[in-house]
C-alpha cells in the first residue's frame, strides 16, 4: 500500500505541468454564476474524458448548465466513494481591481491568477485528475468512485448538486469529497444548516418628527433583529465522536479561518442583511 501511495504521489508530481496546463485553460472558460453558461467549461473537461478513454453521462436538466458525471466499478467489493466539484463561478464584475484578467489564468511568480482558481476550478480538477489515477488502478481498489462536476453551485444548485440530489441520489454515494477551498491543514466534515428568513417591514409613513404618527420601520427592523440575536444562546447538541472531532480540529480551524472559528463552529450565528425593497 504505501509503495503504492509513493507511486501515486510521483505520477502528480510527474503530471505538475499537465494539472497547472488543464487548470489554467479551465480558467479560461469563462463561467460566471449569474447568468451561469458553463458549457465551454463543461466541453474543457468533456475533452480531456474523452482523451482518456472515460466514459460518462452528460445531465442538462438546464440546457446551458451540463453535468457531467462518470463512474467505474473497482475489482473488489466495497462501498461507493464520490468525488464532486463544481464548474460554475461568481461574476466578475465590471473588472475594476483585477490586478490579472479574471479570464486569463496568468501564472506568475508560482500562483495562477483568474476567477475560479480558488473557488473551485482548482478543487474540481484536483477531483477529476484523482478519478483518472484511481481509474487506472481500479482492478485493486474496492467499490466504486463516482465524479460528478456540476455547473450550478453559485445560485444554490437548483440545476446542479441539488438537481441530482433530488433525481439521482446515487450519484453521491456513501461518501463525498468535494475540494471547496478550505486549508491545507483540515478535512471538513458536514455543514452547519442554514434557516433563512426574509422580513418586510411596512409602516405608514410620516415626517421624520411625527414619531407619534408612524413608528420608524428602520426601528422595528432593528428591533426584530436584536430579538433574532437571542437565537445565539441555543446550544446544539452535539453527538459525541462530533464533539471529539471538533475538539481535535480547533486548533487547525482557527490557524485557517482566524482566531474563533472553532467557537462559531459549533453555535448558531446570527448574520442580519438588508435588500433592496422590491
């Protein structure tokens, strides 16, 4: 196993130019999440399946955002593992700032620069070139390893991640791996769940000194606010092996999110924000 593993770490490593050739051409393809168009990102990993002989299903509930999912079956019996990354980033913007074109994947000075080189094309490539060495090795390996690379992450995974959650569960196996930037130094596990709540605060109206006419609507949402603070006293319950995982984690968490993130870690957090009134 370790010669193996030894093997495994030379191949990358021989491969260097390869992955940093795929991922800045990844880049390339421009795929901003809104309006969320990936299908030249799709075609870039399309390409390098095919070359390599993988086969793999194409699921387009929304035309302009292909998933891509391939899979094999190892030699011996075992569970299913799934690899997941998405294709999708956020927008650009007008621009303004950009020190590198967001679409170039410029490397200098050993980092590559672009709109996605973080968050995920980095990860997502990590995920597709780990399916190609394991797919060489799958007569030796145990159960099966599913990739599945999906182009709508960015608005919440209505056509992407959740799309197949919904309609093609197997898809994510007994376990799965997706590289979202995090740090060098943890495994994440799980996600805290989030409850979101929108209110609309109406009021009828009056001159800023006829208090007695119209109570502030500013007030009453810094009111509610203030109330849905309360909601941080909560404390979870917390399975024990979770608790011992975090406990063992706390220190890596808070060298890689900044002092007090294992604290936020395991509380409710409150995060109030405003929208346009529509």
């Amino acid at each position: 196993m370790e010669s193996r593993k030894a093997e495994l770490l030379q191949r990358v490593e021989s491969d260097r130019d390869v992955l940093i050739d795929f991922l800045r051409r990844f880049i390339r393809c421009s795929s901003p999440n809104p309006p969320g168009d990936t299908r030249a990102a799709a075609a870039h990993i399309r390409d390098l399946l095919d070359r390599r002989g993988i086969e793999y299903r194409v699921i387009a509930p929304q035309e302009t955002m292909p998933n891509i999912v391939a899979t094999f079956a190892a030699g011996k019996p075992g569970r299913h593992l799934a690899l997941n990354g998405h294709i999708d980033v956020f927008p650009v913007g007008d621009g303004e700032g950009w020190t590198q074109d967001p679409w170039g994947g410029a490397l200098v000075d050993g980092r590559i620069y672009g709109r996605g080189a973080c968050d995920m094309k980095c990860g997502t490539t990590a995920s597709i070139f780990t399916f190609l060495y394991l797919h060489e090795l799958r007569e030796e390996l145990h159960g099966r390893l599913t990739l599945s690379t999906v182009s709508d992450e960015e608005t919440f995974g209505p056509w992407g991640a959740r799309y197949l959650s919904e309609h093609h569960p197997e898809v994510f196996g007994h376990c799965c791996l997706n590289g979202e930037p995090s740090s060098p130094w943890t495994l994440r596990f799980g996600e805290k769940g989030p409850l979101w709540l929108e209110f609309t605060v109406r009021t009828r109206g009056a001159h800023g000194a006829y208090t007695h006419l119209s109570k502030s609507a500013t007030a009453i949402a810094a009111q509610i606010i203030g109330d849905l603070y309360r909601l941080e006293e909560i404390a979870p319950p917390e399975a024990s092996n979770l608790a011992a995982a975090l406990d063992q984690a706390a220190a890596a968490i808070d060298r890689a999110q900044a002092p007090g993130a294992s604290r936020n870690t395991r509380r409710v957090t409150v995060n109030p924000a405003s929208s346009a009134a529509g």
